[in-house]
C-alpha cells in the first residue's frame, strides 16, 4: 500500500507545474555553494569589525534612525495640523530634549545621595547579613580593581589622595565629553532625518531597475516604519506605565526617592529579560537600605518581581503578539552580543534592530531562512 501511495503521490506532483515546486522548493533557499558561503562569512565578520572599530559614528547614527521611527508619528501630526516639516521636526526634538533633560535633573540629586551612602552602607550590610559576607567580599574587590584602573592601574602610596583623584575627574570629564559629542551627532542626524528622511528612499527607487524592485523596496520601508514606530511608542508607553507603578510601590512602601527608582524601572526595561534582573538587584539593595535588614524589605521587590511577570508574560505578548514574535534565545544572544559591541546603547538598541532585520529579511527570498530563524 505504501507504494501505491507513493506512486499516487509522484502522480500528483506530476500535475503541479515544474514553476510552482520550484518556487516552493526557493520559498526559503539556503545558500549551497562552498563560495557563496565563504563569502558571505567574510563580508559579516568584516561588516561587524567596522561596526565595532566605528562605533563612535555609526553608534549615533543608528541611534538617530531609531529615534526617528519613534518620533516620526509626532511630526506627521505637526504636517497634518499644517506646520512646516523643519518645524515639527524641530518641536519634536526639543520635546526629546525636554523630557531627557527633566528626567536627569530629577534623578541626578538623588542618585548622587545613593552613591554617597554605598561606602558606608556596605559594611552595615555585611554585618547584617553575615550569610552574604563572601559574595559582598567579592563586590568590594571588584569594586577596588575597577577604582585601580580608573585611577591609573598602579597606585603609588604617597600620593594616594591626589593622583587617583586627578585621574578619576580626568577620566569623567572625558567621559562626559564623549557622551556630549555623541549626542550632539545623534540630534543632528535626527533633525535632518525627520525633515528629508525620505529623499533616501526616493533616489533609491530611482536607481532601482526594474519595477519590481522598486515596488519591493517602498514595501520593505513603509513596513519597517509602520511596525518599528508602534513597537518603540507600544514599548515606551509600557515602559513609563511600569515606571510609574514602581514609583507607587516605593512611595508606598517607605523606600527613599521612589522617583529615582521610578526612572531607573523605566529606562531599564527597554532591555528585555537582563535589565529587570539587574533592577531586581537595585532594588533589594535600596530596600534594605532604607528599611533595613526585615522581611518588608522584600515587599518591594517582590512587588516589581509580579509587575514586571504581568508586563512580561501577558501585557507585551498580548499588545506585540501581532506584529513581532521573536525567538528568545535570538533576543537573549542579540542583548549579549550588542552589549559586547557598544555597551549599554548596544543593549538598548538590540531588540530594535534585531526587529528591523527580521523585517528585512521576511521580505527577501535570499535572507527568509535567516528571518524564519528569528521567529518565535
């Protein structure tokens, strides 16, 4: 019998027209010769060293393509109402520079006071939890190492009170400068992303060849601008919904500065998974600072730990669901390796890139068998 039906099987398929079989056969090809392969591994290893030796550039950029698709529904309102394009893209920005600017002064003073108080707190805390002394020990020598290499690697014990000093204010106002110049680039590139953004796209359909191109790439770019601009708005209005309820919990349950906590819930979870584990940690510290070595200082963070399970679990699934289902491991290897890349920003910008390939590669047939690999 089962060769009868093999036998009616190939039948069949005889009837289907050879184009069709083939078309399933390339509905996701997977690259076979030895070359192409070859290739195309040296052009991504070579692709991602110039991401990593460029990253004081390509860093801003990226961030300002993403802060693009976030703001981009902000100035279509400002075009519908009329304004000039310059102008929505400029009131657009000065809101972003608004709310950063509100958020840090706001926690600056308070997250100042936190750092003050760790020194003195951390022994405190070892002697109240004498079960913890190892893993605390092992903090306060990473601690040491990390403040010897700010300070200059080798500490010289007459002059212990100056250099590191000297070297630690260095080291900042570098850092600060970096930070400046790398955000003075990224609204730069905003500003005139917002504004003639879609010239790109114009001259790329320009030089495409054939219609079909054309049509393929006006395609990929509406979707990756209608899909990206929900998930950042869906994702920072979920994000600002759980920072707001941290600040209650903190507030309501005595913890010092609940604004500070507040603000830290929200930035931190822009980074799926490893950013509410390291808000955990943050957490349990600042409770058992401000309310001691007891059992309700477990009460906020276990408040957290439940909010951040319903935002996780059932919230984000249920708004996202639709438009991005993304393997986890992929997320969770995407996280670690941006983080490797360009630090924290790498972290933060992980998902979303990872969602603007995905995009990208479910309309390529070359790249399909990559974006059905990221799926969930």
């Amino acid at each position: 019998m089962s060769a009868r039906m093999v036998e009616v099987t190939d039948a069949a398929r005889a009837d289907i027209p050879p184009v069709i079989l083939r078309e399933e056969r390339e509905d996701m090809p997977l690259p076979t010769e030895p070359r192409t392969i070859f290739l195309g591994g040296m052009f991504l290893l070579a692709s991602l060293a110039a991401l990593y030796i460029a990253s004081p550039i390509v860093l801003p950029v990226v961030l300002a393509i993403v802060l693009k698709l976030l703001l981009q529904p902000l100035v279509r309102l400002t075009d519908r109402a009329g304004l000039p394009r310059a102008l929505g893209a400029l009131l657009a920005i000065i809101l972003l520079v608004a709310a950063l600017a509100g958020v840090v002064s706001g926690v600056a003073g308070p997250a100042a006071s936190w750092a003050g108080k760790l020194p003195e707190a951390l022994p405190q805390i070892q002697h109240q939890l004498a079960f913890l002394a190892r893993p605390i020990a092992s903090m306060e020598w990473m601690m040491g190492q990390l403040q010897s290499v700010a300070g200059g690697g080798v500490s010289v014990p007459q002059a212990s009170s100056e250099h590191p000093s000297f070297n630690m204010m260095g080291a900042l106002f570098s850092g600060t400068a970096t930070v400046a110049a790398g955000l003075f680039t990224t609204l730069v590139v905003l500003f005139y992303l917002l504004v003639s953004g879609e010239t790109f796209l114009r001259r790329l359909v320009e030089i495409l060849p054939s219609f079909a191109e054309k049509r393929q790439a006006v395609e990929i770019t509406l979707d990756i601008e209608r899909n990206i601009s929900v998930y950042l708005v869906t994702v920072t209005l979920i994000n600002f919904v759980v920072g707001v309820l941290t600040f209650a919990i903190m507030w309501v349950c005595g913890v010092a500065n609940p604004l500070l906590w507040g603000v830290i819930a929200f930035v931190v979870n822009f980074v799926p998974i490893l950013g509410p584990m390291v808000a955990i940690a943050i957490f349990l510290m600042a409770s058992v600072l401000s309310l001691g070595v007891t059992w309700s200082a477990l009460l906020p963070v276990g408040l957290y730990f439940l909010i951040h399970v319903v935002e996780g679990e059932l919230v984000t699934p249920m708004l996202m669901a639709r438009r991005f289902t993304i393997n986890p491991v992929a997320v969770i290897l995407a996280l670690i390796f941006w983080y490797w890349m360009w630090g924290v920003p790498g972290a933060v910008l992980a998902v979303p890139m990872l969602a603007i390939t995905k995009l990208v590669c479910d309309e390529l047939r070359p790249l399909r068998a990559f974006g059905h690999f990221l799926e969930a």
